[in-house]
C-alpha cells in the first residue's frame, strides 16, 4: 500500500492499493462522519463495484443510496448535474454527509461539481476507476461539467477529503480507456519526470503502483503550489489545447488521452523535432495515436474556444527537454506555428 498526503487549502490522503472497494467504509468512516450518503456511478461502473462498495459503507456504519448516470462524457451536463442535485435533497442529504464518486473522470467531475454546489459544499470521497481517474482527475481539486458551447465551462475547484484508489479497478478497463489513462501518465513524465518516461518502456500493468503513486505525487506538488491553475499548474495542460479542439471537434468521439496523445505529439513535432519521433514511439507502444486529420485552421478556431485563453493571449505548454516543459504565455495570432504539424514528418 502507498499513501500520498496532500496539503493545499485542505490536507486529504490518497491511498493506492489493490483490493480498497471493499475497505471504502472504513477509510472513509475515518475521515467523514458515517452518516447518509450518495454514491454517484455510472450504469458500466455499478455493475463492476456497486454492491461491493455499498456493502463495505454499510459494514462502516453509512446510509448509502446509488444516483447512476448513462456513461461516457455526454452525462458530464447540467442535466445530470440538477438531476442528482434534486435527488439529493430528495434524501435530504445534509451538509455533514457525503458524496462518493465511484467511476471514472466523468463520474469524478460531475459527482466532485455536485459535491461543491449542493449545500454550498458537502464532503466528497474519491473512488477512481480508470487509469486515467486514478493517476489525474481524482487528485487536484478541478470539477466541472461541460455545455454545449465547451468542455468544462462550468465548475468549481472543490478537494475531496479522502481518495481511495484500488489498483484492481484496472483490471476490467478496455484497452482503449486503459489507454486514455496511459496518455496523461506520458504526460507526467513528459512536463518534469525523464526516469518515469524510462519506466514507460515496460508495460503499465507489472508496475501500476508505483507509477499511480509517482504521477499523483507530481499532481501534488504541482497543486500544492498552485491550487488555482494560475501559474505552474498549468504545465498539467500539455497536450491539452490542441486536445480539447480535436475532442470538440470530434463531437467528443475521440477520448480524452486520445485527443491529448495527439496534442503532445503535434507540440513535440513544432518544437522538438530531435526527440519527436522518440516520444511517438513511445505513445504509439501505449495503443494511443499521434495524428488528426482535423486542419490546422480547423484545431486553431476550436482552442481558440477553450476557457484557458485569457483576454488576447494563451499560455501554450511547450516541451523543452525529453522529461521537461515550459509554460510560454504568447498572443493569439503566434499559436499558428504550433499547430502546424497534425501529421508526422515521413
Ligand atoms: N478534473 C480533472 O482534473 C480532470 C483531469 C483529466 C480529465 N478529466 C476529465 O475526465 C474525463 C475522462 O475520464 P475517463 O477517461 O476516466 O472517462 P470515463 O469516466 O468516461 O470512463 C471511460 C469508460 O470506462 C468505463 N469504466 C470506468 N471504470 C471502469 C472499470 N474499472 N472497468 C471497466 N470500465 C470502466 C466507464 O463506464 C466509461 O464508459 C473527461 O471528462 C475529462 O475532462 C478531468
């Protein structure tokens, strides 16, 4: 078992290790008053660990009852958001209880938001899922869901008070979401962790502990120094501006780690052209891919759309070394350069 402490605005703990759903209750009964609470899933997730997890809350003394939502990203709006509100108070759920996000970072996202918002703020337990989940959206604070016009437009930084992360959840995942996660562990070792990217030559699966606790432990130090994504955490969003175009621009079809497999190769193509074909060999051996067929022009209008411009200008990760990044806060009109290069060089 490894245990990471975070301390920003609020010390919680995440717990790494196989086998944790049926330990949910007491870990949590340790941190949150065992009382009332809403374990938010979605219909994949419920069938996998619902009754596992309800039972282990029960066995700790909680009053559980499930909210389920249809999976995938289209369950991450305002729908869901005021359907579970409403069924929240329904229970009368109070602000001493508890809401448990079990699943992925659709679940993460939209359960840590209803958390924030209902009662002005209720604790929240997270239970990541997915590869993704475990070693990014569950840690950090960030909860959003999406509207028509964007991803993540409405939101709250909101930290749970507990994230319970059991290594086994990876086992049933489908290679193409295991693959979602494998996206932004390349990241982490892309922005500041060149060993993790040695580490990455061998498969995720015989060495899932360590690099969950390496990577969340990057998203710690990061956060701890910058909870409100105004300066150095911003390095977390390598990839991500060309990746929220290509994912907008795809109707949301291509997957998160997808889309951001993709943004960190055009970058690392326009930049670094020495170790560009380095890092897509290694993103191609992870399952992910490193091209779009969506136009430069096409990628520069939907991220000109994306909520991390400010005013005139946007402040784009670029990779400087095989294991570091930079943030460079430029105007709109010089983001052209960088998006260049959708396709890799033959
Ligand atoms: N808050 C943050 O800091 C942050 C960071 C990165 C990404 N995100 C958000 O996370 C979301 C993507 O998260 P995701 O990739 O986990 O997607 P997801 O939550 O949609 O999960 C992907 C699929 O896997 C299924 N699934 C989940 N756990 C499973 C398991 N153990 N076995 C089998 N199937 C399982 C789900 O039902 C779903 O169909 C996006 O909305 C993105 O914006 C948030």
């Amino acid at each position: 078992m490894k245990r990471v402490t975070v301390t920003g605005s609020k010390e919680y703990d995440i717990i790494i290790d196989r086998g944790l759903m049926k330990d949910v209750g007491r870990y949590a009964a340790e941190v949150v008053n065992p009382g009332k609470c809403a374990v938010i899933t979605d219909d994949t997730v419920e069938s996998l660990f619902a009754e596992t997890v309800t039972e282990s809350l029960k066995t700790a003394g909680f009053d559980p009852f499930m909210i389920v939502i249809p999976h995938g990203e289209s369950s991450k709006n305002g729908e869901q958001f005021f359907r579970i509100m409403s069924i929240m108070a329904q229970q009368k759920l109070t602000r001493s209880d508890t809401v448990f996000a079990l699943g992925g970072g659709v679940v993460g996202d939209l359960a840590g938001f209803s958390a924030a918002s209902y009662m002005r703020g209720i604790h929240l337990v997270q239970i990541p899922t997915t590869l993704l989940a475990m070693v990014d959206s569950s840690v950090g604070g960030k909860t959003a869901i999406d509207l028509p016009e964007g991803k993540n437009l409405v939101g709250a930084f909101y930290q749970p008070d507990l994230v319970i992360c059991d290594l086994a959840a990876a086992d049933s995942l489908p290679e193409e979401v295991f693959a979602d996660g494998s996206a932004e562990i390349i990241k982490y070792g892309m922005i500041c962790d060149a060993e993790l990217l040695g580490m990455l030559k061998d498969p995720i699966e015989g060495q899932l502990e360590e690099i969950v606790a390496r990577c969340v432990s990057i998203k710690r130090d990061i956060v701890n120094e910058d909870e409100r994504d105004t300066g150095i955490r911003q390095l977390l969003n390598f990839g991500h501006t060309p990746a929220h175009g290509i994912e907008k621009l795809s109707g949301y079809t291509i997957p998160h780690g997808h889309a951001v497999a993709i943004g960190m190769a055009m970058m690392t193509r326009a930049c670094r052209p020495e170790f560009a074909q380095k890092l897509e060999k290694l993103i191609r051996s992870h399952g992910l891919p490193i091209e779009t067929e969506f136009s430069p022009e096409q990628l520069i209008d939907a991220a000109l759309s994306d909520k991390k411009r400010t005013g005139g200008s946007i402040t784009l990760v670029l990779p400087d070394t095989y294991g570091t990044c930079i943030l460079k806060k430029m105007q709109i009109e010089e983001i052209v350069p960088y998006f260049q290069k959708t396709k890799r060089e033959v």
